[in-house]
C-alpha cells in the first residue's frame, strides 16, 4: 500500500512562513524552544503561530534537555503540541508528559537505531538527525547507509528523515529510505530563522515528485 510522506517545516519564527508552509501542503510545522538555537521562539511567539495554523496541520515543539516545567507550559498554552525530543531526555522523560511524542536519534557510525527503536518504543516517531557538537543537526546530511534496511518502508516505526535535507536531495532520501515524514529547517531559508516561501514550494513539490516515483513503481 502506498503512503503519502508527511512533510514538516521546522524553525518558523513569522507568520509569513507559517502561512507559506500551510500553503505549500506541509502537514506540519516545527517551533523550537531552545534558547541557543538562532531559530527560538518565545512561548508568546509559538501560540501565535500555532493558533494560525487550520485542522490537520500540527505544531511541533522541539526541546532539548528542557526542565519539565517548561514542556508543561508549552503544552498547556499549546493544547495540540506535539512535543518533540532532541537531548538526553529517557523514554521516561518524554513519555512522562502522557502525550505523544516524536525522539531525536542523531545518527553516525556505531549507533544502534534498533536498540534505540527499541528503548524509545512508545514513540509516536523517531527523528533521524545528524551528530553533531551540541545538538541539532547543523544542517548536515548524515550517511544514510546508516540506517538498517529493516526500518526502510516499516510504518510500524514511523521514520522522520532529517539532517540537511533541501529540494536537490529529498527525493533521493525517500527513495532509499521510504521514511513516514521528511523535516526540514535551513534547506529552505534565506538566513537562519526566516523561511523562503519559494524554497519551501520546491521542497513540497520535490517530496510529491518522490511519492508519485514509488506509486508508479509499484503500480
């Protein structure tokens, strides 16, 4: 059965890129709070981008190592925030919120994505990033040779291939690796923190260019 892949655009900070998003079919959109990232947002900020988003398109909250309370408040201003983890946080940590959640997994040579599938089980998502110093993938494209081929087309395990991923090389990233969702951030920005309306049609469009390649090899 053929599945549509889900696209994320993270790091909105304007309305403008929030609305360019949603136009470009995206069915998410990422708001980080992580105040050493250049693309942070404040929680005033996050509502409301997150109140002009319609039915069906999610906000997202990317946190790292963030004190609970934090997490707690976000979700309360947020109601459908779905949060998403990219420090050391546990399996008991992001489940301890009761909400679903998405967990980074920064991927480079010698890191186990099974054992990691397998500690982060009740995961909504697991989000493929690269390694780099600190955290975030830096906008870096990881080996996706990394990626055991038992996860590739696994909706089970619900995939969201990250790290440097632009219109140029998404489609490649689909095609190998059949992931449930795609994200984005620097690919598609003029300077950090503000998106280009046109790089993020192009992304739209090249993940649709995918899909429609796999429909018709399938067919």
């Amino acid at each position: 059965m053929n599945q549509r892949t889900r696209i994320k655009i993270c790091g909105l900070s304007q309305l403008a890129d929030a609305e360019a998003a949603v136009e470009s079919g995206a069915d998410a959109i990422g708001l980080v709070f992580h105040p050493p990232s250049r693309r942070c947002v404040t929680l005033d900020v996050a509502v409301r981008l997150a109140r002009t988003l319609p039915p069906y398109v999610t906000p997202v909250g990317l946190f790292v190592n963030a004190a609970p309370a934090q997490v707690e408040a976000a979700l309360a201003a947020i109601p459908n925030l779905l949060p998403q983890f990219h420090g050391d946080e546990s399996p008991a940590e992001c489940a301890a919120f009761g909400r679903p959640y998405l967990k980074a997994a920064r991927m480079r040579a010698g890191f186990d994505l099974l054992d990691f599938a397998r500690r982060y089980r009740e995961a909504q998502g697991l989000l493929l990033d690269a390694y780099v110093e600190g955290f975030g993938g830096g906008g870096k494209v990881f080996d996706w040779s990394l990626v055991p081929a038992v996860f590739a087309a696994d909706s089970g395990h619900r995939l969201v291939l990250s790290g440097g991923l632009h219109a140029a090389n998404v489609v490649a990233g689909i095609l190998q690796l059949r992931p449930w969702a795609v994200d984005v951030s620097s690919g598609v920005e003029s300077s950090p923190g503000v998106k280009d309306a046109a790089a993020i049609r192009r992304f739209c469009d090249a993940v649709r260019e995918a899909d429609s390649r796999i429909a018709a090899s399938t067919a």
